[in-house]
C-alpha cells in the first residue's frame, strides 16, 4: 500500500500525463473545442456529455454528428429552430440516447436559455449560501430542465443526486464548464462555482481504479460513492479536488491499471 506522500507523487504525475492539450483530440471533450462563443460551448459541451458512455471514439463520432445536424451552431439551434428543423434530429441514436430524447433536450435548453439566460444560471441553486452548492445545483438544474413537455424515458439521462445517482457524466460536465488550469482542456468559463467544490466524475473504470488505490471502499458507484471518492481527494488538493479525475480516468482507460 502506497503512503500517502506517494499516492499524493503518483496522483501528481498522472494527472499532469494526461491533463493536457493532447487529451482532447480523443475525448468528447473535443466536441465544445469547436467552438469560441460561450453559448456554443455550454450547448455542445452539455449534449455531448449527457451520451458519453460506452466506447468514447462512437461518442466523438456521435457528437460531430450531432454538431452537423445542427449546422455547427449550436445555440443558434437550439433558439432558433422549427419544428421542420427538429426533422433533422430523426434517426440520431447513441445507445439508449435518441431522436427523441434529443427533441426535449433542445425544447428543454431552449426554455432554460430563455429563463435564465445561460446554463450556467441555470444550474445555481435557489439558497445561493449552500454548503454544497453543486449537488443542490444539480437536483435544481433537473428540476429546472424537466418544466418543460418531455417523456418520462427522457428524465434518465438526466440523473438526480437525491436519488442516490452518481451524476458521471452532469460531473464531468461541470468539471469542462468549472476548472481552469490553463492546461488547454478544461474551460473554467463558469464562475459561479468554485473548483473546490466540484465532485470526480466516477464510473466503473475510475472506481476499479480508485478502489485499487485505497481512494474508495464503497462497491457500488452510486453518488455515497462520489461523496468517499471526492472527499478522499480533498485531502490531496482542496480547492482543486477534481484534477485527479485525469489520473483515475488515464489509468483506467489507457494503462489498464
């Protein structure tokens, strides 16, 4: 078992190894780079992460489709288009992810950006004084985004914290919008809320990881599992927790640790 100091020198190394420019050409991640405009990047960044499972070359594959359908603007897109133009969504599938989910995801960010203005305010929290501003943003931010017609199939891929959801792909998500190291792959375009706060993204690869490192004795990746994972991490670096998320993610997938 690693002292701490060495956990601390070896999740050090591997986030640098990964947390780099060179990261995002693979990565879904990839997809909101397109894009300079804050709206488009928002919009891009939040379609593309809310279908990011499975193999991640599909997922890059899927979002660049997804951007040409919408004509590679998004946020022009997504306020602006008719229903001949949702025609172009038809036949849209990532897994579980379809056209017609898509549909209320771009009816949904529509009423938001008109509510609220960004995605950002969006995801703020009625009590603004919170201790936990980003769970209680997202369990906001659900309720926020689901106002709007939808399908009851649909509110899956928007998951809930308060039911015990581990939030992966909400977290890396905030994670894209929220830090800012100027490494080149994070966009730190949000500042509502601080990079202290956020929570790691966990899923099957980075709990086997984590788990193998002693970050992580919870079996289930649910979001208690979130919790031990975030708060371990903390003690490594608490204003930017969620940095390691390179390391356990570049073990997982790319050494097979």
């Amino acid at each position: 078992m690693l002292t701490n100091s060495d956990l601390l020198n070896f999740l050090e190394e591997k986030t640098d190894l990964y947390n780099r420019s060179s990261f995002i050409e693979t990565d879904p991640v990839s997809i909101p780079h397109l894009f300079t405009d804050k709206p488009d990047i928002e919009i891009s960044g939040f379609l593309v992460s809310a279908f990011s499972w499975g193999q991640r070359p599909t997922i890059c594959r899927n979002g660049m489709e997804l951007m040409r359908r919408m004509d590679f603007a998004p946020y022009d897109f997504v306020m602006n288009a008719s229903s001949r133009d949702y025609n172009a969504m038809n036949g849209f599938v990532h897994r579980t992810f379809n056209s017609a989910d898509l549909i209320v995801f771009i009816k949904a960010l529509k009423s938001v950006f008109e509510q609220y203005g960004s995605l950002e305010k969006a995801f703020i929290p009625p009590d603004t004084s919170s201790r936990d501003k980003v769970k209680e943003g997202l369990t906001a931010f659900r309720q926020r985004f689901f106002m709007t017609e939808h399908m009851q199939r649909t509110e899956k891929h928007v998951p809930d914290p308060l039911k015990n959801a581990s939030c992966k792909r909400l977290n890396m998500f905030l994670r894209w919008m929220v830090r800012t190291d100027n490494r080149g792959v994070d966009f730190g375009l949000w500042k509502a809320f601080s990079p202290s706060g956020l929570y790691c993204p966990l899923d099957v690869h980075s709990g086997r990881v984590a788990t193998k490192l002693g970050l992580l004795n919870r079996k289930a990746n649910d979001w208690k599992a979130v919790e031990e994972l975030t708060a371990n991490l903390r003690t490594f670096d608490p204003a930017d927790p969620v940095k390691y998320d390179f390391a356990l993610f570049g073990l997982g997938i790319f050494e097979k640790f």
